[in-house]
C-alpha cells in the first residue's frame, strides 16, 4: 500500500508517457510529503512512485467524495478496512530509492492518495487527485 507523479504540469517530476492507452504519472513520496498533480484526466493511468526519503513508505488510492478519511482508534493511521469499498489500489512498502508502479482506472471525482505507516497520514503524507 504505496506513492514521483506527475503530468506536463507537474515540474520537475518528470513527464508523461502513453502505453497502449495507459497515462504515466510520477509521484513521490518523502518524508511527510506526497508530490502529485493535482488535476487528471479520467481513463487508466499507470502511477510510478519514487521513494524519495530515509524512510519506508506505502501509497495507497482511495475515492473520496467525502473530503476527510476516517481514522483508526489509535489516531495515528487510516482505518483501510471502512476503506475497503472504495479503495482502488495500493503499493506495499518500498525502501528509500526504490520505484514503484500501480495502474488504475480514474474515473470523474475526487481521489485521495496516502501513506498509512504510523503517523505519515497525519503528518501530511496524503494528496488529492480530482479527476474530470
């Protein structure tokens, strides 16, 4: 459950590629941090996300029309099982500098993507995706 994406929009994180219909967008993910464009088009798109801190990190993808996630009794982290309907995907843990891909199909709405290690949700690793 893990996130350097970026669109033609997103400087400095590379561009965007198309595979057999299927967009690229880079993300990162460091340290309390997601970097990720804001705005996508709908349709499938291969997320590739780079590791860019010291730590471990997850990224997962949920739709949330709702605007806030709910949290587990610890207060630390996203409670993914009320999550479960709604979650599109997610990357396991990648150790710092590795590089991972996740391909989902976006349709019109707003997305959330986040790491649920202890405290990184709450420490603002998360980022909205609105899709349309």
């Amino acid at each position: 459950m893990l996130a350097c994406a970026g669109l033609l929009a997103l400087a400095g994180c590379g561009g965007n590629t198309s595979s057999a219909g299927v967009r690229v967008v880079r993300i990162s993910e460091r340290d309390f941090h997601i970097t990720a464009p804001r705005h996508l088009a709908p349709g499938r798109v291969k997320l590739v996300v780079a590791n860019d801190g010291p730590d471990l990190h997850e990224l997962i993808v949920v739709r949330d029309p709702a605007g806030t996630l709910p949290l587990r009794t610890d207060g630390l982290t996203v409670n993914e099982e009320a999550l479960a309907p709604v979650e599109l995907g997610a990357l396991e843990t990648g150790a710092p500098g590795s590089v991972r891909a996740l391909t989902v199909t976006l349709h019109p709405g707003r997305y959330e993507i986040f790491c649920n290690m202890a405290g990184h949700y709450m420490g603002g690793m998360h980022a909205v995706l609105v899709v349309g």
